[in-house]
C-alpha cells in the first residue's frame, strides 16, 4: 500500500481527531476544577491519613480500573473484535477522562471514536461499552445488596429502592436478553443485526473482570476507612457495599462530572454511622481525589503507550460499521463471519 494513501487523513477524521482532542482539554480542565475546588479540604483529609495508605488506596484503584477494562475488552472480544491488552488499556484511560465532563456522553464517543483508530466498527464498540456499563451497575448494585442491609441500616432505609434493582438488572444480562436487546436497537435505526451474538463465556468473563474490580474498589475504601480510625470484621464488606452504592447512584446523576456531589452524598450516609465522628467526609474525599490521580495517570500512560506503539496501517474504513454482509474486521485476530439467517 502507497504510504501517502496510508497517512490520508479525511475532512471527517480531522474534525473527529480535534473533536477528541477539545473533550481531552476540557476533561483536564473539569479534573483541575475538582481538585482546586475542593483544595482545602482535600489538604486536610490528607494530614489525617498516612501516605502508604494513600499509595495503597491508590494501587488498589488503578488495579480496580485495569480490572474493568479488561471487562469491557471481554465484551468486545466476545462481539467479534478482539484487541491487544495495550490498545483496550489505550483507548480505556483516555476515554475515561470523558466522564468528568458534564452529561455521561462524552465518555463514550470518545470510546468510541478512538476504537475505531484500530478497525473495530461503531457499533461493536458501542455496544461493548453499553454492556460493560449494564454489567458494572448490575454487579455494583448486586453486591451492595448483598454487604449492606447486613451492614448499614441508614443504606437499607434509604436506597431499599435501589436493592431491588439488583437481581433484576443481574437477570437482564443473560446472553439471549443482551442480544435480542442490541439487535432490537439496532433494527430500530435500520441497521443489520450483530454478527457476534454475545455468548455465555464473553459475559462470564466479563462479570468476573468486573465483580473483581469493585471487590478492589471495597479494598481501596477499606484502607482509607482504616485511615480514619475505622474497625470492626464488617467494615471490609461495608466499605465495598459503600462504594459500589456510591458509584452507581453517581452514575445515576446524568449532568454531574464523574458523580461528583452524589457519590460523596450516599458515602456520608453509609459510612456516618460506622466510623469517628466526621471522618466519612474525610474518606469521600480522599476517596475522589485519589481515584482522579489515578484516572489522570492511566491517561498519561495511555499516551505514553500512544506514542510508543505503531499505529494501525490505516485509519480509514471501508464505509462499513461492522455488521453489512461482506463487511471486513481489519483488527487482528479477527475473522469475517457468515450473515445471519
């Protein structure tokens, strides 16, 4: 192939490159506001809590990130577009930094979009995405509802509503569910139905990459609960019960930048009870803080990682997404399957 046709680059991909480029700049800028923001507090939660613990709340948050991607990589796999650890953890961390834009959007399109630098069609990598995030509040929620009535009655009293979400959003990731789901979408937009149904092994694998992301996040709160002056042989099960709530109703609050605000708001109520007096406030924001470093240093790993691996031998498609007959995966490892009948 010529080299210059290689290096081609469409008015569309400029325009989407710069797309990414801006949501990166204004990711950077909303990080820097929540951190500057809430800069005094933050200094003080520190001086309470010693720096192997905060070193350690902050390995057990990355690991609780890279088991999560690895759980969004399983449900791509699974759809027909596998992709090397190196550019799922690319594409992963940076688009991750979406999130603390405003409106739950960003995140995804940037996903999105930067999945399609190595071939993998829109729609496999939105519908990976929309899986991964099903089954991670599906999990978080479950596992809340498992630690916390046990733990925290101010969580079961308040959120009883969410617990009876769980096994019903468990239950809706059965494989048959999932694909008639995506393909009923997808018929909506006249689009072909998914060549790859979602198989039992790609969303076992998933929910086992997921579940052991939020048993590290548990590990991450619990450190900094231990911190504070917390104890008791519950407060590891409280801790990741706390977290997990904390995250999905985050997520829950569309317009907030990464659930700031309603994360710490159920933290407060489920760890008031348990720990000294005015030290939840204190773990809810070390908790932020460092969990933000940690997305902001996947970032920048991820860039590291950008520069350093060749990229693919071209960026342009074929003007297919993945699912028309004759349609060619061009990411490796991947091979054209038969249309369904």
């Amino acid at each position: 192939m010529n080299s210059k046709a290689a290096t081609k680059r469409t008015p569309r991909d400029l325009a989407m490159r710069a797309l990414r480029v801006l949501l990166l700049l204004l990711a950077l800028a909303f990080c820097a506001y929540s951190l500057v923001s809430q800069w005094d507090e933050t200094v003080r939660a520190f001086e309470e809590m010693s720096w192997p613990t905060l070193a350690g709340a902050l390995a057990a948050g990355l690991a609780a990130l890279f088991a999560h991607m690895l759980g969004w990589r399983a449900f791509l796999t699974g759809l027909g577009s596998p992709l090397p650890i190196k550019a799922a953890f690319r594409i992963q961390s940076i688009s991750q930094l979406g999130k603390y834009v405003p409106g739950k959007v960003w995140a995804l399109v940037t996903q999105v979009e930067l999945a399609r630098t190595y071939h993998v069609p829109r729609i496999r990598s939105f519908s990976a995405t929309l899986l991964a995030v099903a089954t991670s509040s599906a999990c978080g929620l479950a596992m809340a509802a498992a630690t916390l009535p046990l733990t925290s009655d101010e969580a079961r009293d308040r959120y009883w509503w969410l617990f009876l979400l769980a096994p019903v959003m468990v239950a809706s990731l059965h494989p048959r569910i999932v694909t008639w789901c995506l393909d009923t979408a997808l018929r909506l937009v006249r689009r072909p139905p998914l060549e790859h149904p979602v198989s039992l092994s790609a969303t076992l694998r998933a929910v086992g990459w997921t579940v052991l992301g939020w048993v590290l996040f548990g590990v991450h709160t619990w450190l900094l609960c231990m911190a504070v002056g917390g104890d008791g042989p519950g407060l590891p099960f409280l801790a990741t019960g706390a977290f997990t709530l904390a995250f999905v109703a985050g997520f829950l609050v569309f317009i907030a930048p990464g659930g700031i605000g309603a994360r710490e708001a159920v933290l407060l109520v489920v760890l008031n009870p348990v720990l000294p007096a005015g030290t939840a406030i204190v773990v809810a924001i070390g908790s932020r803080v460092v969990l933000t470093v940690a997305d902001l240093l996947n970032a920048g790993a991820a860039t590291l990682i950008g520069r350093s691996t060749p990229r693919p031998e071209s960026d342009e498609s074929d003007g297919t997404d993945g699912n028309e007959p004759g349609g060619q995966e061009l990411v490796p490892g991947t091979e054209p399957t038969k249309e369904r009948s």
